[in-house]
C-alpha cells in the first residue's frame, strides 16, 4: 500500500503486514496516517470488524515472538481467530 489509500486494502493478512495500519491501531500514527485509516474506517462497515480482529492479534502476548517475515503463522492464527469469531 503506498501513499495512495486503497479503498479495497482490507485483507487481515495484508493489514497486519502494513505498518502504517499497525501504527494506527495502537495510536502511534501520523496525522496523515491516522486520516487515511480513519477515512478507511468510515467508507466500509465492514471494516470495523476487520479492525477488532486486528486488534485482538496485536494484543496477543505472544504476538511479540512471532518473526515479522512468518506469514503462514500468521496466516493460521487469522483463521484460527475468523473460526471463533465470523
């Protein structure tokens, strides 16, 4: 995702991979990241559920131990989580 929002960037994997959206997530953002994730908030409902996900990943304790380049854990944990949570 560059500097241009993509409406349709609401993939978890992909969201969890983005550390503008991360920043986001737990207030560290940027002014203009901040406008861009919220303006992405807003133009989609469904997005609200997306981000309580994310948000429940980034909380995790062991979330710290996972390598950053381990998309297949965090592949599974997503659907582990979307399996208790649709």
């Amino acid at each position: 995702m560059g500097n241009k929002l993509d409406l349709q960037h609401s993939n978890l994997e992909e969201l969890l991979n983005d550390e503008s959206f991360i920043r986001w997530l737990r207030d560290e953002a940027t002014r203009q990241e901040e406008q861009k994730w919220d303006r992405w908030l807003a133009d989609d409902p469904e997005n609200r559920m997306t981000v309580r996900k994310a948000k429940k990943i980034i909380t995790m304790p062991f979330i710290k131990d996972i390598p950053s380049d381990t998309k297949e854990e965090l592949r599974i944990l997503i659907e582990q989580i979307e399996e208790f949570d649709p």
